[in-house]
C-alpha cells in the first residue's frame, strides 16, 4: 500500500481574450436529464474581453451534442450579421468541435446538416478557430444556456446587447483573468 502516493497534477486554466482584431465567441449547449428541454447560451467578446453581445435560446433537439453544436451555430450566425469576419468560437464540448473540424459526416448522419451549415458560415468569415476550452473557463455561456432552460418552448432567440446582471460576476472574472485549478 502506498501511504505518500503523489497526487495527479493539478493545471491552472483561465479565460484567454482574443488577439487584436478578432472576437471570441464562447458557447455551450443545456440538455436536461430528462430529455425534455435543451437550450444554447453564448458570449461574443473583443480582444479586451469586453462584451459585444450574448444568447439564450430554448431548443428542440435530441441529444446534449445537438445543443453543443446549436449554440455554435447561433453564435456563429450573430456574429457574421455583426460584420465580424475574424473569429474564435470556444466550446467545452470536446464532441462537438472535433464534428466541426474533423468530422467527415456521411448524409446520413444525424448531424450531417448541422455540422455542414456551420463549416458552410466558417468558410464565409477570413478567419476562423475552432477550440476545445475546459468548462471551468466557458462559465458565462454555461450561465446563458442555463437561463435558456428558463425560456418557454415557444420563445424566440433573446439577443442580449448588454450584459445580463447575472453574467455580471463571471465575466468580470474571466476579463481580470482569474485562474480555475483543473
């Protein structure tokens, strides 16, 4: 039996604001236990880390990547309406961004359009990174998709042009960079 046995290396992570002249789109799908109610929630942000705009939205999809890739997919579609036309959209779903970047989708597949409609809008901007991020550093969109499982089914997109009081916290903590032990 080992008494004094190491334990795993811990890393420190934090939110990265973009490099001058793009902006960073952070989002993150909800998707109940239950399957009966999904949302999509996300944040644009410029190279100071200043917010530009957010989203909530109530979904009707079937699977927790669906949502993933839904969030995605709204941000990236404000984004392109805003003119950005150098992005960084950051999702924790590990799925979803490997789909997008290296996921050679037959028709058939279930997220075949999906998948396609968004590399379809990344093919239309000048630049475009797809990342991977630890959920510890994707907390603002975790908050906005949370409060689109709030939203009734009928309701439409909410565009947010200021920073709702309750993402307030969180995006203070990534703009002065505050570190999450991993």
């Amino acid at each position: 039996m080992e008494i004094n046995k190491p334990s795993a290396a811990r890393r420190l992570v934090c939110w990265i604001p973009p490099p001058k002249r793009f902006i960073k789109i952070n989002c993150d799908g909800a998707y109940t236990y239950d399957g009966k109610k999904a949302a999509a929630g996300g944040i644009i942000r410029n190279s100071n880390g200043e917010f530009l705009f957010a989203f909530s939205s109530v979904l009707r999809v079937g699977s927790a990547a669906e949502a993933e890739l839904f969030a995605i997919k709204i941000g990236m579609e404000i984004a392109i309406s805003m003119g950005y036309k150098d992005i960084i959209v950051e999702s924790d779903s590990q799925t979803a961004i490997q789909l997008i970047k290296f996921g050679v989708l037959q028709q058939g597949h279930p997220f075949y359009v999906l998948v396609s409609s968004i590399n379809d809008m990344g093919a239309k901007v000048d630049y475009i990174i797809w990342n991977h991020v630890f959920r510890e550093t994707n907390s603002v969109a975790d908050s906005l998709a949370k409060y689109g499982l709030s939203l009734s089914l009928n309701s439409p997109i909410i565009l947010f042009k200021f920073a709702p009081n309750f993402i307030l916290f969180s995006l203070h903590m990534d703009k002065i960079g505050k570190m999450y032990s991993r």
